[in-house]
C-alpha cells in the first residue's frame, strides 16, 4: 500500500501547513499506520544551510546531514522519529539533479525540459522517502503559496501523480485564509475561491479545505464554501489561532479529518491512540510549576530563528509540568553594567536559567560572553549551545585562565589566544553551503558528569552544525582551572560537552541538542536544565 496526502496552501504564506501535515502525520501513525512526512520547497537554493535566519527561520539539521528547513524538525518533533535528506526537496535540489544527469549523458538526443525530465526527478523524489523507509502514507507539504510561478513544476508533477495512481491512493487538502472584515461582520470567502480557482487551472482538485479564521465559522459560510470550492460540507475544517501548535492534532481529530482522509483513501476506520499526547498538552494548558529563562541571542527579533530550542524547553516543561516563561534578550544591546556580579539590574537578575543558542558572526558575542560571566559568578543554571559553549570558553579563559585576549578565531584571526579554532579538515574548504560538521557524531561521556547522569548512558549520537572548536591545545590548562570536559569524540581528539566543577548547573554543548528532543521524548539534557531551574527557583528566599 502506497497512498499519499498533499498539502497546499493558498491565499498567504505562513498560514500553518506545517503544523497541518505534521498533524495528520501523528493521527495516522497514531492510528497504526507506518507514515512518512515530507517537505517541499519551491526556492532554488539546494538547501537551507546558507539563508539568514532573518529571512527564512531556523535550519534544521537531519541525522544524515542535511540543512533543512524548520518543518522538516516540526515533523520529527511530532512523529517522535528521525528524517533524512529525502524528506526535503528545494527547486535548487531538482534541476541540479537533472543537470548532472544532462552531463553525464542521460539524455543524449533529447531536448531536456521540465516536462517531462523536471517532473519526473520530482515525483521521484516524492517516491523515495515513502520508498525507504517501507511507509504506508506520505504526507507531502507544499511550501509557498498557489499561484507562485516556483511552485508550478511540483504542482504539475503531484497532477501527474495523481493521474498514474489509482484515484483512492490521494488526497488533496487546501489550507486557505478567511478574513473577518470588522466593519461589515463578515467572514470573507472570496479569497479562498480564488485559490482554489487557481489550484483547479493546475489541474488539482482539493478534496478539504482548512480555514484560517480568527473565530469559528457558521454553517453558512462552510456551505458557501463547499458550494463554490465543489468540496463537500463535512470536507470544510475550522482552523482556529490555537495557545499552542500540540493542540492541533487533537482540534484536526474532533472536526474528523483523519476520518475523512480515511475514506478518502479507502483506508480502515482506526481509532488515534492520542491519550499521551493530550495529557502533555493538559499540562501546557495548567502547569503546576513556573520557571523564567532567558535566551541570549542574536536573532531574539525574530522567533522562528530559535525554533527548536523553545520548543524542546517546552516539551522539557510539560514533562516536568512546568510552564516555561522566555526571557528574550538581545546580546549586542547587553550592557557590562547588566552584566555586574551582584548586580541587580534588569534583563538578567529574576531569571532562573541562562541560555545561549547557536550562531554565527561577531556580532552580540560580547554580550554573550557577559551573560556568561553573570551566570558563572552569580550561580545561574546555564546552558550554552554551539557558540555558547565557545562563549562559555572564552569567558573562562579571560577570567579564569588569565588569557585577557583569548577568543575564537573565527571573530578575531589574530588573538594570541586562539581558545576556539577552525576544525583541520576546514581550512582549505572555500564553498559555504552544505561544508561545516553536519549530522549526526557519536560522544563519550565520562563518568561522574552531570551530562552523563542527565543521558544515563556512556555513548549518545547527537547533531552537530559548526565549523569551529574548542582549541585542544589549551584543554589541560582549562581542566586544571575547573572546566572539565565531559564529553569528546571516540578519538578523544575534539571536545563535545564542557562543565564548571564548582557551579549548581553550567552545561556547555558544541551539537545541537534541540534537534533531538520530541514532545513524546524530551532531550535528556534540556529536561535536566529545566529541573536545575526548578531547583535554583525553589532556593530564592520569598518575596
């Protein structure tokens, strides 16, 4: 059995698609299905790994390697599974594919076009994920919006697919916008008959349309719906502004969608065991239990950037039933004076927990560093990521190890103390994409850490995204000093986890440990963070 589930979008971007195919994705394996989930994205970069956060959201990284865009890890979060390349597929990806094969000679005499050669390589691509991992269901994700001319091979390519398959093997869903126009009291139809209208000249008809409105829809407006869209009535799903994304398979389910996706697809009646999941959106919804934790960021504007972090202190929170208040703090605007040992001072002085995500630049990192400082000096819980753990580093060695210079030679080429270096097998790449340590690498932790007690296991396989690392050179001096390493490569040559000896909670990582972490299955090492929070709130004297 091979069936499929598209998801399209219309109107506006940004309407939720995501969290509507990762939906679907938990109720049919919920239901007992083997279920795979895949991204498309219509840009022509072969990957995510060199936009701007600012511009695109986080990138997420697979096992295997690839940068990815930020759904690809809503899928994992929400499957509680590992995805690979296959689950993500850009424009860039396909033409280069098809054009490697024009030079290899593939297809000598033919004039290569985008159809059929463009189209072909697609729905080979969409075959591939469903194909390897022996998956029932692929539910396949349509970025961008109808309508937009990258898009149009990849509609044309599901169009094809949908004729060569038996008519019960898809099923198309519409994700449209609603608006309320205050002035009249009315909810807006027309926008979405258009999209539709455009998806319909494509040559696809959607089976449901999922409307984005900010209040529940009256059944005249489902029926005018239906009437216009040639969807029936039961087929039209309110998608209200939810207080948290978890709750959407459970909002999806009460309206039956997974049912009718199931009839659709001539598929067995299956009843989602969905008990464990809506017990943790429960504890979400009435925590017993608050702790506030600032991230100290560069790109704090924009929430997208630090996507998986929040979320794995959220799925951490509700496994502990603790709500999780984000202190957002801007590192290039963190002032010395906010940063003073003892000091009193806002943004930093009620927080229970410090963190420092990942990054890349010079920009913010002196902030970094004091945030640092202040969360060593003053006993903190800390957290540091990637370039939280080289901040951590280098604040140690200007304090501790008396090295007033020390710094990571990516922001200073000419420190005297180089106590973050580039990777050897770095210095004579020049090409930026798809070229740092990518992927899944295996540590050691040692014995008597607070890592190993949080993982409960000598060896783990964790993420890694960087080109930099701790400079082995100076790791007897730090050690000596009281920043044990707890953690390094089988070889013992590159460092993987940092901690103080003399601190409640400081924990400094060069992967990315976000990546792994599910709401069914929180990471071990976000879950002891949070717990090391709860413990540092309960020792404050009462106000």
């Amino acid at each position: 059995m091979r069936k499929f589930v598209v998801v399209t979008g219309g109107v506006i971007s940004g309407l939720g698609k995501g969290v509507v195919a990762a939906s679907i994705g938990l109720l049919f394996k919920l239901s007992g299905y083997r279920v795979t989930l895949q991204k498309i994205d219509p840009y022509v970069n072969l990957d995510a790994g060199t936009m701007n956060p600012y511009e695109h959201g986080e990138v997420f990284v697979t096992a295997d390697g690839k940068e990815t865009d930020l759904d690809i890890g809503r899928y994992e979060r929400f499957l509680n599974e590992s995805l690979s390349a296959a689950n993500y597929i850009t424009t860039g990806q396909v033409y280069w594919n098809v054009i490697r094969q024009e030079r290899a000679g593939a297809f000598l005499g033919k004039t290569v076009q985008v159809i059929p050669h463009i189209t072909n390589e697609i729905k080979r691509l969409i075959n591939l994920p469903i194909e390897r991992e022996e998956a029932e269901i692929g539910v396949i994700e349509v970025g961008g919006t109808v309508g937009d001319i990258e898009s149009l091979p990849f509609l044309e390519a599901l169009r094809q697919l949908k004729d060569e398959l038996p008519r019960e093997d898809t099923f198309f869903i519409h994700v449209t916008l609603l608006p309320y126009l205050k002035g009249t009291d009315e909810i807006k139809t027309k926008p979405t008959q258009h999209s539709v209208k455009e998806l319909r000249a494509i040559g696809l008809q959607p089976d449901a349309i999922i409307a984005r409105c900010d209040r529940p829809l009256p059944p005249a407006v489902k029926q005018k719906i239906a009437l216009f869209c040639d969807v029936t009535t039961e087929n039209i799903i309110d998608d209200p502004e939810l207080p948290s994304i978890y709750e959407a398979p459970s909002m999806l389910k009460s309206q039956g969608l997974d049912r009718r996706i199931a009839e659709g697809l001539n598929l067995s009646a299956r009843e989602a065991a969905i008990g464990q999941w809506e017990g943790l959106v429960e504890r979400i919804r009435t925590p017993s239990r608050r702790v506030r934790i600032g991230i100290v960021g560069k790109y704090v504007e924009l929430k997208d950037a630090y996507m998986s972090i929040t979320s794995a202190l959220l799925h951490a929170g509700a496994a502990l039933d603790t709500h999780v208040d984000l202190e957002w703090i801007s590192a290039a605007r963190l002032t010395a004076e906010e940063c003073a040992d003892g000091g009193s001072e806002a943004p930093l002085s009620e927080l229970d927990g410090l963190l420092i995500p990942g990054g890349f630049g010079d920009r913010g990192i002196e902030g970094k560093v004091r945030a640092v400082k202040y969360a060593r000096t003053m006993g903190i819980p800390f957290f540091g990521i990637c370039l939280g753990l080289q901040c951590a580093v280098i604040e140690f060695a200007r304090a501790r190890l008396g090295l007033i210079a020390a710094n990571s030679a990516e922001f200073d080429p000419h420190t005297p103390d180089p106590v973050i270096g580039l990777l050897e097998n770095q210095r004579t790449i020049v090409e930026k994409g798809g070229t740092m340590r990518l992927g899944g690498y295996e540590a050691i932790l040692r014995e008597g850490t607070i890592s190993r007690s949080c993982y409960s296991a000598e060896r783990v396989m964790e993420r890694h995204r960087h080109r930099y690392e701790f400079n082995p050179a100076y790791r007897q001096r730090f050690e000596r000093a009281g920043m044990s390493v707890a953690a390094t490569s089988p070889d013992d040559s590159l460092v993987e986890i940092v901690e103080l000896k003399d601190h409640p909670w400081f924990v400094v990582v060069q992967f990315h440990p976000e990546f792994q972490s599910r709401f069914l299955s929180p990471h071990p090492l976000f879950r002891g963070f949070v717990k090391a929070c709860l413990d540092h709130e309960s020792s404050l004297p009462s106000s």
